[in-house]
C-alpha cells in the first residue's frame, strides 16, 4: 500500500506527518512508492500481454520464484537481467527517461 493515502484515519495522518517532518524517512518512503508501483505495472503488464507467470518462465527462461520476487513486494528486489527478461518476454523495453523537476 503506498503511503500516500487520500482518506487517511489518525494512525495513517501521523504517519504521514513524520514522514513528512523527515527528509531521510520522507526518502525512504518515495523510494518504497515507486519501487511498489513499478511491480504493481509489472503485473498489469503481464496480464495484459495475457501471460501467466507459468508462460511467461518458459518465453523468458526465468524461474517461477524469481518471477514471483519481481511481482511481491519483498525486500528482495530483480536484478537487472531478471526485468530485462521479464519485459523483453511481455514485449517491452527497459528504458532510462529523465524526470522533469
């Protein structure tokens, strides 16, 4: 769940305050969203492309557990190889795009 919430109860408008009082949590926090959000896009991806994960070990040659890795939200986040596997076999591309600030 990211962190920011629009209808937040006490405990989550707290948490959100700290957060916001700390650059070095406030960091953390964004990272954690956008790491979330890239796996939640995974999964859309994939089921778009109408792939299960079975389908989608054999196209990439990845196996079952690190597809699952790569669609959980573990600590333990793809390597490189894995996601250019991973998109090449849905039919995307691994892109760099600059952020506009």
């Amino acid at each position: 769940m990211p962190f920011v919430v629009a209808d937040m109860n006490y405990e989550e408008k707290k948490m959100q305050e700290l957060i916001e009082s700390n650059p070095e949590l406030k960091q953390f926090a964004d990272e954690w969203d956008k790491e979330y959000e890239f796996r939640k896009k995974l999964v859309v991806a994939r089921k778009e492309a109408g792939i299960t994960q079975k389908q989608l070990g054999m196209l990439s040659g990845l196996d079952y557990r690190a597809i699952s890795r790569a669609e959980s939200n573990e600590d333990i986040s793809p390597t490189l190889k894995t996601l250019i596997k991973y998109l090449n076999a849905i039919g995307y591309d691994l892109d760099i795009v600059k952020v506009a600030q």
